[in-house]
C-alpha cells in the first residue's frame, strides 16, 4: 500500500490556515472591489508561445510545462533524445502552468481589447507555480494578489495605490510599517546627472542590492559594470543623504537640475503628494526612497515597496508603473500601473506578530450536544431556528459521551455548546456554555440567539 | 509578432462572468459554512502515483501530465521511445494536475488523520483539469465544489445534504427542481430479490442509463450482461411503478422482503426523512427514484441527484454514502458521505432562466465626473467620504468629455453618477444621476451616500 505524499514544494492548507488566507484575501479583495477594480481570472494553463521568452531564460526554465495529452512521443525521433531536452521540448509540450498574473493578464487585455472599458481596472488572485527550488517561505506553487489599472496615465491612480495599501494594512491591524516610494524617471535622470545616460538599468540592478551588501559593495559592482570613478562619486552625497521628504525633493530638484526627465519624476512624485492631500490623506507610512528601484527594468514611472517592521520577512507589496504592457501580443500603448500582496508573506508577518483574530476563523460558532436519543431529537429541532438566524450551528451527529461531544467543540474552535438534557427540553431552552469563560446558563433559544450573536 | 490565444478547453472569465460565478460560489459557500463545514485547499499538482489507477484507464489517460524540470531526458534511452510513451511516462513525468477533489481529500485526510476532528466535515472549492475532448459544456479546466462529511455514519447528514441544496437554490431563487434520493442498499436489494445477487454492479450501469436509452434497451443491455429474462421481468413492476413516495416505500417493503440488505435501505431512506421531519422540513423537491443509481460503484448508501427543471441542463448537484474513502492510501474504515454542485451547469442555468441579479456583480456603486481641474479636484475630497461610509465608488481619472465619462459607467454598469459642476462645488453638494430611471438631482454628500446605499 503506497503512502500518499505531497509534491516537493506544494502546501494543503487545513481549515485554519485557509480561513487564515481567508481572512488576509477577503480584506484585499474588499478593497480592491471598494476602489472600483473588477475580478477577472484565467486559465491555469497558458499557450507556451504566450509565457517563453517573458521571464528572461531563467524564468522559461522555471516553467512547469505540460506534457501533450495522448501519444506525446508521437512527434519525437531517436535524434531528438540525443539532441537534448531543448529540442525535444516544442515535440513533447505546447502548454505550461502559469508563472505569474501579469503575462495572462497582458493576454487578456489584447484578446478581449474590443470589449473591455478603459481604464480598465482589474485584479486578479490565483496561485502561479514555478519549478524554484523549494526553501524557507518559497513554494512551487503559491498565490499571487495583482490589481492593475490600464489605459490611463492619472496620477490618481499612483495615490490610489497608497490609499489601498493603508486600507488593507489598518484592517489587518498592520501599523508599523512603510510604503517606501521612488520614480523610475528619478533614477533615470540620475544617470544622467551622473554623467553615465542611459546607464540606468545596470545602476538600478546595483542600486537594488544596496539593503543586501551595502554601499561600499556596490560602489565596486558599479565599477565592474563601467562607471567611472567619479560617476559613482557623484552619486555619494544622494547615498548618504539624510532628510525628510521635502528636503529630499529640494535635493533632487538641484541635482537633477540638467535631467529632464529626472525633473519630471520629482513632478510626478510631488504631483501623487498633492492628489493625496486632496483626497483628505496624509503622508503617513510614505517613505520617498530615492534608491529604491526593485531590479526591474519593467517599471517606468512611479515605484512601490512595502516592509513591515520589526519582522524578519522581506517586502509584503509592490508595484509600478509601465508603460508597455502588451506590446510583446503586438497591442502597443497600453501604459498602466499595477501592484501586488504578497499573500504568504502576509500571513507569515501576522502570525510573528500574533494579529490572527480568533473569529477570523469564520467557522462553527455553536455545537449542539445530548445525552440521548431524546436529546438528539430535541437538537434536530432547535437547530433551524439557529441556522435561520444566522448563525453557523452544528449538531454532534452520533449519540456518543458528552466529554467526545465537548472535545470535538474545542478541537474545533467552537466557542459556545449548547447542552440539550432533560429539564432544556422540557422547558423548550438551552444550557448555553461559553468555552472561553466556562459559563453556563440555561435560557431560551431567542435568547441563545442573542447571546451567540453578541459575541 | 504572435497573435495570444487560449490553449483548447480553456477560458478566460472577465468580471461580468466572474461576478456572476461569485455570486453562486458565495452562495454556496455561505451554506456550507452556515451547516459547519471548512474550507480547505490542496496543490494543483499531485505526484502521480496519488492519481494514477482512480479513475480507471481512461481517467488515467486523461490526466495531464507536468513534465519533469530541469532535463527531462535524463533518464529517457532510445529504447524507451521504440517502446511507446507508456514506458516512457514515468521516466519523464512524476506529477499530474488534480483530476478531482475526491482524490486529493482522501489523501489529505490520511496525511493528518491524527491532527483533523473527526466527525470532519470540510469543503473544497477549487479547479480541476481533465485532457477531455473539449466540447459545448465541458471543459479542460473547470471549477469544482465538493463538501464531504467523514467519520460518522450518522444520516443526520444526508438530512443535512438536502436542507443544504434546498437552501442554495433558494437562495439562487431557483424553484423548480428536483432533488432525486435513492439508496444504493436498495438497488442491491433489488438485484438479491429479482434473483441475480452479487450483480448489483452491471445492474446499477444498465438501469443508470434509463433516461437516456429507454426501458426497452435497457433491458436488451441486461440481456447482454447475462441477466436472465425472468429477472428482467420481475424488475418490470418496478420500472412502471407509479405512485408517491410512500407509496413506493411499501411496494419496497414487501418487493425487497427476502433481502435483508434491500429492507436496510429502506429503512435508512425512512430516517432520513423522520430526521427532516424532525429538523422541522417538508419533503418540497424531495423526489424518491428507486432506479437512481448515478453509475458509481462507489457508493454504499444514500444517492442524491438534482435535475432543474424545464432547462436543457442535466444534474447540477449530485452525491451520495461511501463505506471507504481512504482504502486505497492504506487507511481502512473511513466512511463518510459527500455531494457537489456543478458550478458551470448552475451558471448556465441561472443564465438560461435569467436569474441573475444585477447586484450580483458588485461592482462599482457610483463614478465622480467632472468638467474640469476644479471638478477633478472637487471630486477627490468627496471621493473618500463615500467610501469611508462603505460606498464602493471610483473618480474618472482623467480630464475627458464628460459623454466619454458617462459612456464609462454605463459600460462598467454603474448605476450612479456624481457630477461635479461648479454649481455644486459651490454648495459642496453632488448632481447624483440615476443611470437606469435617468433621474438627477442635487444633494448634500450625506444624501447621496443615503441614497447610494437605498439602492
């Protein structure tokens, strides 16, 4: 007899940690849904020709790919095997699992671009797998949260992001925490500024590592990838700034001062600050990052990341603007912008932190128990008048000892029982014990009611 | 440049569709969550020796296949591709996409027997995929909806499993529909009482086949399966019975006299329906079909099937008792009993008979227009007063024709619109606009959130 196993890097979530996961969706969903985004989801399965190619090659190596269905040797010749699994591949798959949310997303913004209303506000949250090697907090399959709006470049949408983000964070009870903030133009204009134009990509990759190996690190990684020595020394006094948000926008404005485009991302910033204090919203949280750059080369405009602090977990939220998302399907134009929870990462910040609520559980809030046939009878009766008030009710189906009856209620998180023995029944009530407290009192079932309602 | 598409059997859902599938998977969840049951998820991939040999050969062909990752090929020799891609398979492939949900709780529940509360009672909701030959209908990829109870032969469930699908399509405003109960005891009774003990299996295939081919095949079907006439005969009386449930569990009574097993199952139907009565519930779409047997030898006790009537949708729900979920992963005696929607057909009938409400797509609630800068600017401080008290509401993000902003809601079905002219910036007031009765009139903030949330 075989034991049944689970595949390397793959997780079941039992009933707590899915009502856990719940309880962390449901409030970004809400969200989302409360600043006018529409749920949309695709397919696990993509055509390969839609994810290769995306991902750079280390990422088409992570792709799960799906064997063909039937004979799927049909294709492939003895030369192929020698010639390797590149060559065997396109003969054995057309189909992969889904690597992230944004390459379907791409896909079906231009599949479906007659019908859709721009600008399109979507988000999306559905697992994505990646043959990774499995480690701490890293699985092969796990969920990803996206909301993005296309079709418009409104820095509304930038101030939007922060209002979500802090709407999310205050629900979960998050509150030391940063959304730092920067402008890819910032870190374009300066490379610039720097003397090294159109360098900003590899100075954004070095940059980026700066929280991991410091400044001393990546001033040789800089100098490895060709800047010059006093390139990298113009950049010291932007390293070691240290002032406020405004101080760092007046820095900027001066050091910037030959970079258009540099200027424009300082406009753009202080443009999302001003739509902010029209929206009634203050600053905090917001932490203007001038570093910061998240290694993708993706994002053109405004740049998100969020860390929770006093946590040892890496950044919970992130995001961009971009302004090409579907040129790759042949649709130019499409700008957007877009950020992301990062679901597991969430949940492991507020289990550290102990911000799990016990009714976050959403589950049974009251257990019927008896001593006897009559008992059990007597339940069945009581029960729909429970369940068609509202409230989650269970009945313990078997005739068995009250201590198992009690048990399964604990096991289970159940924080009222509601005893049915002789003088219940003949009086029409309950005996209602609290389980937290171990109260108990007998009383009416309007009166149950009440009780379980109020807690 | 590629032109994207969807791999065959696929879809993508947009956020009309997705609404629409909410509101039923919500529904649904509610009930579960409302009779006990917990949710839980397991991984899209399984290993395939889980999968493999549960769904006879042809589901195992059906299955698909994730391909090895990194060289695939490593084990592979030119021998093995002469031998043809079943001896190739498992040197190739070790993983499958979940096929069902059944499969995947049997395993997890023999991987935590020692953790989980047994009676367990859980639901699933989650996708599965099958390598079917797509057609209207059925689909590679589809969402399954699966609640189970294990460990407790208690029959307050199956009393459960139809006060639970009588309250989703209550919910769902679906009236005409019939929940069809049988017992697979019954139809093991019937093959003892009609002479051809032991042959309940071939019985059970034949006679399931009943509203499709007819009684006159059926019994040429019997014929070949060695069935002798004079057995055949004797089912007649039961085929043409025509009375009401009580009248058909007498005809049992004495017809399934001499079948000890047959009498058992009837008189687990008896309490099922004392337990009903019990719960204070009616029989209202309650249906006994003595011939409903659901092709499943899985099965071992109660049967349920539910047909909606006058659509041209087959069975939306269906499940029943099973003596051994987990026998096949080394754990004996798990007995349980379980059903599931069908979400697509549930979709396609609530589509067909146009019972979908139009708050169902909770979406956005209100959209702020505007003229110009000011009104844009306007707009955004009132924008968080609405959704401060809940409302969910969006501002039209950039400075366009108002016609192309009106056109926005319209297309998002959006019911309200808040104009911000200069009137009513003036006054601090909103121009609220009813887009279905065309109706607008000038409010305070407070009013238009009053009225918002009257709709």
């Amino acid at each position: 007899m075989q034991k049944p196993g689970l595949p390397k890097g793959t997780r079941d979530f039992g009933p707590v940690k899915m009502a856990r996961r719940n309880f962390i969706l449901n409030t970004i969903k809400d969200t989302f849904q409360l600043f006018g985004y529409q749920q949309i989801e695709t397919p696990a399965m993509e055509n390969l020709n839609t994810l290769t190619g995306k991902y750079g090659d280390e990422g088409d190596q992570l792709l799960f790919k799906i064997l063909n269905s039937g004979d799927f040797l049909k294709k492939v010749e003895s030369k192929d095997i020698e010639a390797g699994p590149l060559a065997t591949l396109p003969k054995v798959s057309e189909k992969g699992l889904r690597y992230d949310l944004t390459v379907p997303f791409a896909r079906f913004v231009v599949m479906n671009r007659n019908e859709l209303t721009f600008p399109f506000k979507r988000f999306q949250i559905q697992p994505v797998w990646r043959a990774d090697r499995p480690q701490k907090g890293r699985y092969r399959e796990f969920y990803q949260c996206d909301a993005d709006v296309v079709g418009t470049d409104s820095l509304v949408c930038e101030a939007e992001i922060i209002l979500m983000i802090r709407r999310v964070f205050s629900q979960l009870k998050l509150n030391d925490y940063d959304i730092k903030v920067n402008n890819r133009k910032i870190l374009t204009g300066i490379s610039e500024a720097i003397g090294e134009a159109g360098k900003e990509a590899p100075l954004c990759v070095a940059i980026d590592k700066m929280d991991k190996i410091g400044w001393e690190k990546v001033k040789i990684e800089l100098a490895e990838r060709g800047f010059a020595d006093q390139s990298v020394e113009k950049l010291e006094p932007l390293v070691n700034l240290d002032t406020d948000l405004e101080g760092k926008i007046s820095f900027l404005k001066e050091f910037l001062a030959s970079s258009e485009v540099g200027l424009k991302g300082v406009a753009e910033l202080e443009e999302m600050i001003i739509i902010l204090g029209q929206m009634g919203a203050n600053l905090d949280h917001v932490d203007f990052d001038i570093l910061l750059a998240r290694g993708l080369s993706y994002y053109t405009g405004a740049i998100f990341e969020v860390k929770v602090n006093g946590v040892s977990i890496g950044s919970v939220s992130g995001g961009g603007r971009y302004d090409n998302l579907t040129g790759v399907f042949g649709l130019e134009g499409v700008s957007g912008v877009g950020f992301s929870f990062g679901v597991d990462r969430l949940y492991d910040v507020l289990e550290e932190l102990d911000l799990f609520p016990a009714e976050s559980l959403d589950g049974t809030q009251i257990l019927l128990i008896h001593f006897d046939q009559k008992g059990l009878d007597y339940a069945l009766s009581v029960l729909p008048k429970l369940r068609n008030a509202g409230i989650k009710a269970e009945i313990y189906p078997d005739s068995a000892k009250i201590k198992k009856q009690f048990d399964y209620a604990t096991k289970k998180g159940i924080p009222f029982v509601g005893i049915c023995g002789d003088v219940e029944i003949e009086n029409r009530m309950l005996a209602l014990k609290n389980l937290e407290s171990g109260n108990q009192e007998s009383m009416s079932i309007e009166q149950v009611i009440d009780s379980v309602k109020k807690n």
